[in-house]
C-alpha cells in the first residue's frame, strides 16, 4: 500500500457526524462505556458533560433499544423529544414567564401527564382502559388524544383553551399561566394523585418508567432577557426531581451541559451531588470507537487498511 493510496484512504473515512440525533449508524457504531453501564445502574438522575460528550447518544440508544439493555429489559423508557432531537416540552414551557416556583409546577404537570399517556398508550400491556388513571385525566381536561405529533404543543394548547385548577396533595400549584380560556373545568387536576396512580399501576409489575429529558441548553433563545427564564425553568426542575423521589417506580434521567448545571445555584443542590455523572472519554474507549466506525464503515479489507 503505497502512501498516497493510505493518504487518500484516511481522508475518506467517515467517524459519524457531531450531532447524534443525525448520526445514522449511531447503534451500530455505540461504544458501550463504563459511563454508559453506570448511566443504566439506575444510580444516577443527572448525566453531565460539555458538548459532544455523548449526552445524546445515550439519549437516543436508550430510547431506540428499549427492551434490549442488559438489566432494563423490563423498563419503560419515555422520550420527551423526537428522533430529530426536537424537545417535546420547548413550546409548553414558552408559554410561562413566571419564576422558577412557576416552572416548578409546570414540570410537574408536563411529567405526569407524559407518563398517564405513554402508559395509556400501552393499554393492552398494562390493562388501564378504564382506570382511575383516564378517569383523573378526563375529569379535569388533561385526557390527550390516541394520536397527538407534538405533545408539548397540545399540552400548551390545552392550558390556554381551558380554565383548570391544578395542584399538588390538594394545594394549589402556580404554573405562571394567567387562564384565559372559556371551558371551565370545576375538578382541579392534583398532580400528586395522579403520579399516586401511575406509581399503582407500575408497582404491581416488575417495570420502571424513566422520563428521559435532553436539550435542555436550547430552552428559549439566547437572548438576554431570555437568560432568566431559562434559569428559572432549570431551577424549577432541578425541585421536580427531588419532589417526584417518593414515587420509586418512576425516576427522572436528565441530560445536561456540565458548564450549565455548574452555573446553577437552586436550594438543596448538594442533594444531588451523589447522584450526578459526569461523562468522561478515556484513551481506551476513543480507540475502541474510532475502530468500531472503520471497521462499520467497511475501510477494512482487501482495499481498505
């Protein structure tokens, strides 16, 4: 092999593209890491790393391989952005401009009502058709439709079109929302009684549903007036993952940029020190990524090197 040949040869080989959602041999070329196995131990609500660690990659392999990891077989892994990497919850959360108690509350009624309708969306698995769980929905509004593209947009579109109370153990829960619809719904949707409910339903199989939350660094825009209401939205989830802790059978994986969540002060952030992971590449897993994508992308062979 003559060296203009080797030279041509590395200027044609391919590593995949920067962002995973547009990575189309990204299961093929997964590089199954010690973080990657740490992320799957269930030990961890918070994966952090810069940009192009990989937060994404093991977003989407875990949604496009539920069922086939080792020790989650059983597990119901639920998105919250599509396969091109558009969060589901960009629209519901534009449409509050309050402070992070606000968002609180917000997250909170975004979750549940995410994890009632993938549940119920998986009627003939779980057996809920006629449960509590579509009954508390359909009481106070919140019951979405069997086939909804943007769920974040219909959620957004449900709370400016009707005027519902909502509320966490029977107390009134702020969302930033001044309601300015003319359907009226007199039963308050109470978020806890229906995390209550889900964690019923789950409990009673040997399954847990994880929340998968990614691009949270492209919450609003980047402009400065734009800044505070992204904290204040970060802020607000960061009290949803230590508020939904008493529902074991559900857990909350959220994948963020390290230098944002550094930039973020909120109460009780030493509650999550332990339970934070920050991703790191060693020497051994970048070879064996870089000889998976040129074994994958067939420059191994007769030709090839």
């Amino acid at each position: 092999m003559d060296i203009e040949y080797s030279r041509q040869l590395l200027e044609n080989i391919t590593l995949g593209t920067v962002a995973a959602e547009r990575d189309t041999y990204l299961v093929e070329w997964f590089v199954n890491t010690n973080a990657f196995r740490r992320v799957t131990s269930g030990d961890f609500t918070l994966v952090l790393g810069a940009k192009g660690t990989g937060k994404t990659a093991i977003y989407k392999y875990l949604i496009e391989n539920q069922g086939f990891i080792e020790g989650l077989e059983e597990h119901m892994m639920i998105p919250t952005s599509d396969i091109q990497g558009v969060a589901d919850f960009h629209q519901l959360l534009s449409v509050s401009k309050g402070e992070a108690e606000d968002y609180r509350g917000l997250w909170k009624l975004y979750f549940a009502v995410v994890l009632a309708r993938a549940i119920l969306s998986k009627s003939d698995i779980w057996n809920v058709n006629d449960s509590r769980l579509s009954a508390l929905l359909r009481e106070s509004g919140f019951l979405p439709p069997t086939t909804i593209s943007r769920f974040g947009q219909w959620l957004a579109g449900v709370i400016s079109k009707i005027n519902v109370a909502v509320a966490y153990h029977g107390v009134p829960v702020s969302i930033g929302i001044d309601f300015r619809g003319e359907e009226v719904y007199d039963k308050p949707l109470d978020i806890w009684e229906l995390m209550t409910e889900i964690q019923s339903v789950i409990s009673g199989m040997p399954k847990e549903a994880w929340i998968l939350v990614d691009r949270l660094d492209e919450i609003f825009n980047s402009m400065p007036e734009e800044e505070k209401l992204r904290e204040n939205a970060l802020k607000g989830l960061m009290a949803t993952i230590l508020d939904f802790d008493e529902f074991k059978n559900i857990k909350l994986l959220i994948f963020m940029r390290t230098d944002i969540y550094d930039r973020l002060s909120f109460t009780n952030k030493d509650h999550l020190s332990d339970r934070n992971l920050r991703l790191v590449w060693d020497v051994n897993d970048l070879i064996i990524l870089i000889a998976r994508r040129i074994a994958a992308g067939g420059y191994i062979g007769e030709q090839g090197i």
